[in-house]
C-alpha cells in the first residue's frame, strides 16, 4: 500500500500534476441561461453543469491543446488556486478534455457528426431517455392544463373563404380500407403472429425491393417507403415473443437478405415493460420492432443537420407502412415513441450515437369476441358515457366494452 500522504502534499502533487497537464476544450459544449443559471453543457457525454459566466473565458483558451501553467502565466498568481480548482472540476464534468487520457467513447462517436453539430447532436440527445409519467399523472397534468388554457382547436380553418367541395373516388378496396382501419391497437389476444405474416410485415416495411445506381454514388437501394437521397439509413430489429415457429429472440432483420438475424436468444416478455415504460397494455403484444438508423449513411452525403430532420422523417415513412401492412394483414399494429431509448440501445449494442433508436412499433394479433371491433369503433365523446364505461388512454378517451 502506498504511504499515507499528508493533506499538503496531496496538494502540491495535484498542482505540479493540473500545471503540466494539456487540456483542450471538448468540442461539443453548448450554454445557456436557464433562469439566472449559467449552464455548460456537453452534450456528448450529457453532463450539464451550472457554471460561473467566467468558465466562458477559461473554455476560450483552450480552444486547442494548451498547457494549464499557460493559463496560470497570464493571471495574478493569487488567483492561481481558484483556476486549478475551476480546471480540475472542468475535467471532472467533461467540459475539457485532457492529453493524457483516451476520449470519452461518446466523444468519439459524437465527433462523426462534426458537421451537424451543434444543432443536430444537441438536440439527438436532450431528447433521449425522457422520464414517461403514469397515465394517471399524465391525465392529472393534462386536466389542470386544459383548465388554464383549453386544447389548441384540432382543425385549421379559414371562415370567410370560399368554399368547394372535394368528390372523393370509391373507397371500397383494399388500400383505402387498410387506410381507414388502421387504428393503434392496445388489446391483443394470446395467439401468435403467423411467421408468413410477420415476414410480409417486415419485408414490405423495409426489405430491399430493388437496387439502383445512383451517378457518383454508386448502387443504391429501394424500398417501399421514399428516402431522402435513397439513404435508407434505418435498420430494423425485433423483440420476437409470440411469433409462431420462431423462436423467442432479439433480432436484426437484413433487409437485403430478407431475413432474421439472431442477436439473443435469451429475452423474456418483461422486457416490453422496461422498454416502454409506463405503458402496460403493449406487454402482451407479440413482437416490438425497433428503428435505428445509421446515421454514417447520411453523414456521409449531407453535411448540414437538416439531414438529421430526414432520418426522422423516414422513421415516419417505414412506421406508418409498418402499421398500414400489419393492418392489411388483419393484425393488430401500434407505434410508440415513449421507449426507454438507452436501455434499448444497451441490448443492441449502439452507442446510442452512431446508431440509435428512434422509434418502436409492434404487432399482435387482435383480441377475439367483443374486443374483435377494431378500437375506432370503441370511442365516444366522455359526456356519453358512463363512468365505468370509460378507460383512459394516452390523450384521449376509449370506451371498453
Ligand atoms: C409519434 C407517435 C408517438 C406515440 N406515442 C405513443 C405512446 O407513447 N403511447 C401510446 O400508447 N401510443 C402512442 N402513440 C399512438 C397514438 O396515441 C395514436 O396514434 C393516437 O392516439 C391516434 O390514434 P390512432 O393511431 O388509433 O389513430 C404514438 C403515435 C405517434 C405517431
């Protein structure tokens, strides 16, 4: 064991260690005001810490790699504990890299999106891991809301305008019936999804249907859903419980081979309670399905962070197929975006940077007897109905039975 070291000692061996040190701002700070806090953040590791405005000034000078004692000669020497503590706390809260220790994983990741940043790689992760209320909180919260401020109007309209009717084309064929069908669904029966079904499922949402060759590019693929610059960027996985003939798993779908590809055979149905927190009636649905792009895909043809508005968008695109096919198919789909993103990311080892996920869907198969209906029909204005008749939802108000 190493001798104890009196306090003093400490002290000096800390100053002759800060002094030598190279430091170097991280790259991915942002600040702000909040209230009359002064908060830097870095938004690649997500550390956030309140800070006086004078960090700013120390943050400048280490723009590139500098030495502390450079710092330390440009200050009156009774300041100089203050600044070794301030830069010690700065290292500590991954505001300042140091020379001599290897970068944060997720420094690294992050520094893939440079051309992005701030605005994309800010925003990716102050909007991740967001902690999802109860349905009785939420409908608390949204009832005290509507009573200071009522709902925003859901419709646009222009009174004084002149008016002209729309015709509409018959809508007795299947794709306008799986357009009008298409419900979220929340109650499933214990059957489980045929694997031909499941299949169509995810190849019709995000197999490969052909491949093209795009000038300068090289050969690009197509899908069902359009793509911004045919990226494609999002991969699907699934959480397969209760999909016949196979077997229980965590799986990448290959959307080039039309096929599953094993990732953990051991997983249990209680993961669909941790991965969508607060949200019980999804626990019995037969698979979650998983978005997460890559974003190199896009990185590497768009250099500004609207393109991070395209991956969303597709996210979209590839749900909305994935809830109009499963409609078809006579299953019962629904989309989600509260997801415990991290945790998810973990079982299928992203880093939540590189590649993340945004978005889950799932499938059942529908409720038999009189959950058969599908939800839409099960809704009604709350004044016509009965107390017991009522079971709330996230934002609205369904009729049970
Ligand atoms: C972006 C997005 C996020 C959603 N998040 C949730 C959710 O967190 N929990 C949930 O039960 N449903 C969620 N839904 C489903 C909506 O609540 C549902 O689409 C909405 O109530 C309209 O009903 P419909 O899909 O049957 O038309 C989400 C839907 C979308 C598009």
């Amino acid at each position: 064991m190493p001798a104890k070291r009196t306090g003093s000692g400490v002290a000096r061996s800390r100053t002759v260690e800060i002094d030598g040190l190279l430091c170097r701002r991280s790259p991915h700070l942002v600040s702000y005001w909040r209230g009359t806090d002064f908060v830097v953040e870095n938004y690649a590791t997500t550390v956030r810490a309140r800070a006086l405005p004078i960090t700013s000034d120390i943050l400048a000078f280490f723009d590139d790699w500098r030495r502390v004692d450079a710092l330390l000669a440009l200050r009156p020497s009774d300041t100089h504990d203050a600044l070794r503590s301030l830069i010690a706390q700065l290292l500590e809260h991954s505001l300042l890299q140091r020379s001599d220790q290897e970068l944060p994983e997720r420094e690294r990741a992050m520094a893939l999106w440079e051309k992005w940043n701030p605005a994309a790689g800010f925003f990716h992760v102050a909007t991740k891991d967001v902690n999802f209320v109860d349905m009785n909180t939420q409908v608390r919260s949204l009832r005290e809301r509507s009573r200071a401020a009522p709902m925003p109007d859901p419709v646009k309209r222009y009174p004084g305008a002149r008016q002209i009717p729309l015709p509409s084309s018959s809508l007795e064929s299947e794709f306008p019936r799986a357009l009008l069908t298409r419900r979220t669904w929340r109650r499933f029966s214990r059957k489980p999804v045929d694997l031909s079904s499941f299949g169509t499922l995810l190849g019709l949402t995000a197999g490969i249907q052909k491949w093209a060759h795009a000038e300068g590019e090289g050969k690009i693929a197509l899908k069902t859903s359009p793509s911004g610059g045919a990226r494609h960027a999002i991969e699907l996985y699934t959480l397969a419980l209760g999909v016949k003939n196979l077997p229980r798993g965590l799986y990448h779908y290959a959307a080039d081979a039309h096929a599953l590809e094993l990732i953990d055979p051991n997983v249990s149905g209680r993961l669909v309670g941790r991965y969508l927190p607060n949200q019980p009636w999804y626990k019995p649905a037969a698979a979650l399905v998983f978005f997460a792009p890559v974003f190199s895909r896009e990185l590497w043809r768009y250099t500004y962070a609207r393109a991070y508005r395209a991956v969303l968008i597709e996210a979209g695109h590839l749900c909305q197929t994935f809830c109009l096919t499963a409609t078809w198919l006579g299953l019962a789909p629904f989309c989600t975006m509260a997801l415990a993103d991290s945790l998810i990311e973990k079982h299928l080892d992203l880093d939540g940077i590189t590649e993340s996920v945004l978005y889950v869907a799932g499938v059942g198969t529908r409720p038999t007897n009189a959950e058969a209906t599908p939800p839409e029909t099960r809704t009604g204005r709350p004044s016509m109905l009965k107390r017991r008749e009522v079971q709330r939802f996230p934002g609205r108000i369904v009729r049970s039975s």
